[in-house]
C-alpha cells in the first residue's frame, strides 16, 4: 500500500491515530498474522486498528487499546523476504510489543510452489506479562476462483499464553483467506482491487483464540479500510465480539 507522491493522505490519516488492537502483529489477515504477506524492501506499513464493543452502555465495556503499528521491509531480495515491526497500544500499561517475519513468496522456486513465512509476534518488554513471544509458520497458495488460502500453527510463551482460568494454552493452528473483486486502474495503469473479502480464524482459548470476516476497500492501491466483526473462542480473555475498522497504508522511500 504505498502512497507515492501523494503525501496529503498521510498527514490526514496521521492524524486520526486516536485509533487500535489488542496485540502486536506482522503483516495480518484480518485477526490472526495468518497470511504470507511481507512488506516490500525500504516500504513501511503503517496500520491503526481498533476493536470495540457495539450497543453495550456504559464505561469500559470491553473495547481494547488503540494500537498503532509500524512494520518496515528490511531485506533487498526476491527469493527471501523479511519485516520488522513495533506496534504502541495506549491506554494500557507496557505499551510496546515488536515482531518479525522472513519468508518466501509464490512460485520463486519453482512454478506452483507455495509461499512460506516463519515469523515471531507478541514480543513485550514485561517479563511473564507482555512476553508471548509467539512463533508461527504459515503456507499461503493462490487458488484460482478462490483466492488466496493460508494454513499456519502457532506456539507461545507458556507463562503467558495461558486460558481464561490460567492453564497453558500455548499453541495451535490458524486459518485465513482472502478474495479481491472489483479491479480498477488507477492514473499510472496499475490494476488493484477495490474490495477485498478477508477472513482468518485461530484454535485456542487464549487471547489470540478467535477470528472473524470482513471487506477492505481500498481508496488507492496503497491505502485501505477493513472493517467488520471479531469473535471469541473464549470470551473470559477478550469479552464479547468486537467491532474492528483498520487503517493501512504503505509508504516507500
């Protein structure tokens, strides 16, 4: 999602960082970091994500922090990718977590191979509070009329990621997939997709347990709205479902 010369929307869009998500990630689906996506070399990502509650009065209803996260390409290569990231949540105390990915795209070995990516997400500053340290390995293929489908697993820092009654529950599997429609051009004669359909769940009953469906509307090839509902394996964690509008853009430099 690169912005090009057209600054003026990053400095709008700076601006609304009164915005969140309730944990650090690389390069998402839609809940989950299930999906083999890894930001281009010297492009940086930024994404304000919020999660809140819908039709539940009163204070502190369950909505979780803003999060605003910045994700950097960092490798100058075709065959072998690689990301790093930071995300801040405010208001919450501890409010830096940091990730990372490498990984290889479709078909660079040979035709028809599949993406792969190993990554690690969730890496806070608070020993046995922030620290999830969470490792995952995705496979991500292309199929036609479908989409792109993606399958991974999981696994965590045992001390941290527990379930709602503290017993470890530190490991598991994801699942997510995403469909464009609707292509336009935009002045240079790139193709993109104005509406993307985007879905992704996660096994367990700890915070990351859960998933959800929704559509991007891309407002250029580098700028982006998702929105649509989030839900819970286990609602002692999180609460229950959320509402989530997520802002993405990419800027090159």
């Amino acid at each position: 999602m690169t912005i090009g010369s057209n600054y003026r929307w990053l400095v709008f869009f700076l601006l609304l960082m009164e915005t969140s998500r309730v944990y650090a990630t690389p390069s998402t689906t839609y809940w989950t970091p299930t999906t083999t996506d890894i930001q281009p070399y010297r492009t940086l990502h930024i994404g304000i994500d919020e999660y809140f509650t819908v039709f539940k009065k009163g204070e502190n209803k369950g909505s979780f922090p803003t999060d605003v996260g910045l994700t950097l390409g960092v490798l100058p290569f075709d065959k072998v990718q690689a990301e790093v990231g930071v995300d801040f949540m405010e208001p919450q105390d501890d409010p830096f977590l940091f990730n990372a990915k490498i990984g290889t795209p479709e078909d660079i070995w040979f035709k028809g191979s599949p993406a792969l990516n190993v990554g690690i997400f969730n890496v806070g500053t608070k020993r046995d509070v922030t620290d999830y340290n969470i490792v995952d390995v995705i496979i991500g293929k292309t199929i036609p009329v479908l989409g792109r489908l993606f399958v991974g697993a999981y696994i965590g820092n045992h001390q941290t990621l527990v379930d709602g009654d503290g017993d470890v529950d530190n490991k598991g599997i994801m699942i997510g997939m995403d469909h464009g429609f609707l292509p336009v051009k935009d002045k240079s004669g790139d193709e993109y997709n104005r509406l993307v359909f985007a879905a992704d769940w996660a096994s367990g009953k700890n915070y990351i347990g859960g998933g959800g469906a929704g559509l991007y509307y891309y407002f250029t090839k580098y700028i982006s709205l998702l929105t649509g509902p989030v839900f819970f394996n286990d609602k002692t964690i999180n609460g229950e479902w959320k509402w989530t509008t997520q802002l993405d853009m990419n800027v090159p430099f």
